[in-house]
C-alpha cells in the first residue's frame, strides 16, 4: 500500500474516532489488527483481532463525552506506518450524586 493510501486510511479511522463511529474505525482496519496504546513510553492498553479492537472501542465510548486525536507525524516503513498523536479528551460523568 502506497503511503498516501495508508495515511488516508489512518485519518478516516481519526474521523471515526473522534465521532464516536466504532463501525466506521472498524471499517478501515485489518482482521488482524494488533493494536497498542503507547504513553509517556508505556504500553497501558493492546489488543489483538479485530474482535478485542471492537470491545475496547466499545467500552472507550461510554468513558469520555469528548474526544479528539489530530495527527503529529506519521513515520511509515514499508506497509507499516507509527502515527504520533495528539490527543485531548473529556470524561464523562458516570453514575448519580
């Protein structure tokens, strides 16, 4: 894949984060997805297929009333690409007072 194709694929998966359309993140991504979320150097989430990817979008939704990744950089090796984000979010409120 060239890396324009790639780098269009990465945003449309952005645009379907940031609205909160899980089947439109789905729709872009690989059967075999291995993903991981990398933070101050530390692996604090991962999955494997697209099955685990699905549940953990699911259960991120109910977590933030708000949400949005922009694109940093993008560094891509052969068909692979590491995308540096930005990211800014807003809890949401759970339960009763």
């Amino acid at each position: 894949m060239e890396n324009s194709n790639l780098k269009d694929l990465i945003e449309k998966y952005l645009s379907a984060y940031n609205t909160f359309n899980i089947d439109g993140m789905i729709g872009v991504l690989n059967e075999n997805i291995h993903f991981r979320n990398i933070s101050k150097g530390e692996v604090n989430s991962e999955t494997k297929g697209i099955q685990e990817f699905r549940t953990l979008a699911e259960q991120s939704i109910q977590v933030f009333s708000q949400r949005r990744q922009v694109i940093k950089n993008i560094t891509f090796t052969g068909d692979k690409a590491e995308v540096d984000i930005d990211y800014e979010g807003i809890l949401s409120i759970q339960g009763s007072p």
